[in-house]
C-alpha cells in the first residue's frame, strides 16, 4: 500500500515537471477571538493550498526541553516540513507563503532552521512569539493565536515587518502583501490571493452570530469563485494547485483545544479527524495519528 501511494505521487511529480510546473505554496488564513467567539476564546484556520506531489501527516512533536505540540506535516515534495501547529498551551501557529516575492528571493533569506518547531516548544502566548519578532526573516504570512488573542504578521524582503494584533474580532489573510508597502515588489498581487481574501472576509462579515468551529468548517468548504480562486480549491487541472488540507483550532479561554483537520491528499480519499489536543499528547505508541484512528472519530461538523 505504501509503495503504490509513492508510485503515484512520483508519477505525479513527473507529470507535473513534464508540463514545466513550479509548485508555489498558497493558502487562506483566517481567525475570531474573545467577544467574537461563541465561549470566548479562539478560532484559528488554514486551508492549506499546493502542487499535489507529497502527501501529509498528523504528528506529535515531543521535544527533549519544551512544550508538546500537535503538527500539520508535509511528507515529499519541493517544501517538506511543519505547516500548522499547536501546543500544549494553545498556542496557535499557521503560514503562509508571500508569493509576491520570488522562491529564490525568499530562500536568501538567513532564517533559523525550523522555525515554527522552535517557536512551538519555546513559546506559551502570542505576546512571547512576538518578543522573538527578529526571527522573523523569510519573506511569509504567519496568523498566530492563543487563548487571548489573535495576531498576524507580515514579513517582506530586508526583514520588514508588520504586525496586526486583536483581543476581539477577527482577522485573515492570503498570499500578498496588506500592511506592508509593496510597491518597490517587483510581483503584483495575484488574482487567487485578492479573491480569496475577499471570499473569507466576506464569510466573516456577514456572519449574523458568534462565531464556532463548525462555523468555520462551512467557510473552510467554500467554492464560490470556481476551481482555482475558491478559499477551498480543487484545481481546474493537474497543473493548478489546490487546497489539500483544512487545519481548524478552537482554543477555549480554559482547557484543552480542539482540532478539525480535513486532509485531501492526491490519489487519497478524503480523511477527516477530530480530537482533543490533550488526549493526542497522551497518545502512546508512537507520534504519527493516523486519520483513521479511534482518536479522531470526535464529532464531525
């Protein structure tokens, strides 16, 4: 099973490159806090956007000194690692790509190695992430949160940096650049970027009540401007990229936060898991929850 799973994501790969595809991460972010949020707290989500050539896992991280946390991992392809986390203290993080600025731009950037890890295992609130601000040197998008409040941070090229923060309300983001002066960005904003953006903000706004995880779940599923430019996009071909994952935190003012994770990995079914973060860190056996186990079978939205 696993060698036909990698057979079809190397033949995909191929197929890709054949047609001169350079995959580019894409993806919408959007969160709720405090007053916003029906039980206070918050809400944080990602639909995860790329080229289809890797696939994804739900892991622990157990560091040797630090805190727990729950990630998002891509396994394979151009851009393997950490895509979404959240901790033992309910420190929320998730990123996005800047894609104004070209890959090679963006790699020159001399940034900690794992960075996300690190800021996951070190870092109780919001207000401690935003302390290691100077860290922060690859152009990207971060929406961060905990039980307090929200915040999203801008990095562009020569480290320059724009953070937005809340303690009620919402915020979101997508692929380009909105605190920030862009103009000296050679790329404009891409038409996707603009459009999802105004998609999500649009599902926020005219939401009549407080907002829950299920709440987000309908945004999450939107396909309202087609296959290439919906918050949740299938991809009008082979060459497009697409939403791959939906990753969805509620973090309550007191207890442990509760994960909605939908994954759509190509050549794979959709899986859905649902579970509690505090019964994921003590899970025994190993630090990969497949998304079949008994621990995700939590209520579906």
């Amino acid at each position: 099973m696993v060698k036909q799973r990698w057979d079809r994501w190397v033949w995909a790969g191929v197929f890709l490159w054949l047609f001169c595809f350079q995959p580019a991460d894409a993806c919408t972010l959007w969160g709720a806090v405090g007053a916003s949020v029906q039980g206070g707290g918050a809400l944080i989500a990602k639909n995860r956007d790329y080229a289809p050539d890797h696939f994804q896992e739900l892991a622990v991280l157990r560091p040797a000194q630090g805190f727990q946390s729950l990630v998002l991992m891509a396994v394979g392809g151009e851009e393997p690692g950490v895509k979404a986390g959240v901790n033992e203290k309910g420190l929320v993080i998730v990123s996005a790509t800047a894609n104004q600025v070209p890959r090679a731009e963006r790699d020159k950037a001399e940034q900690k190695k794992g960075l996300m890890r690190h800021l996951l295992s070190t870092c109780a609130s919001v207000d401690e992430v935003l302390k290691n601000i100077d860290l922060f040197r690859r152009a990207a998008f971060y929406l961060i949160a905990d039980r307090k409040e929200v915040a999203v941070i801008e990095v562009a090229p020569a480290m320059r940096r724009s953070v937005i923060r809340r303690d009620s309300g919402t915020l979101s983001h997508t692929n380009h650049y909105c605190a920030i002066d862009s103009q000296d960005i050679r790329q404009k904003a891409g038409a996707s970027s603009t459009t999802r953006l105004g998609r999500i903000d649009e599902l926020l706004k005219t939401h009549p009540q407080l907002y829950s995880i299920e709440d987000f779940f309908r945004f999450s599923s939107d396909q309202n401007a087609g296959p290439d430019n919906s918050v949740w996009r299938t991809g009008s071909d082979l060459t497009q990229r697409r939403t791959l994952a939906t990753w969805i935190v509620a973090v309550p003012p007191a207890g442990s936060p509760q994960l909605y994770l939908k994954t759509a990995d190509p050549g794979e079914p959709e899986q859905i898991c649902r579970l509690s973060i505090a019964e994921a860190f003590r899970l025994k056996g190993g630090d990969r929850i497949p998304l079949t186990a008994a621990l995700c079978s939590g209520p579906v939205p």
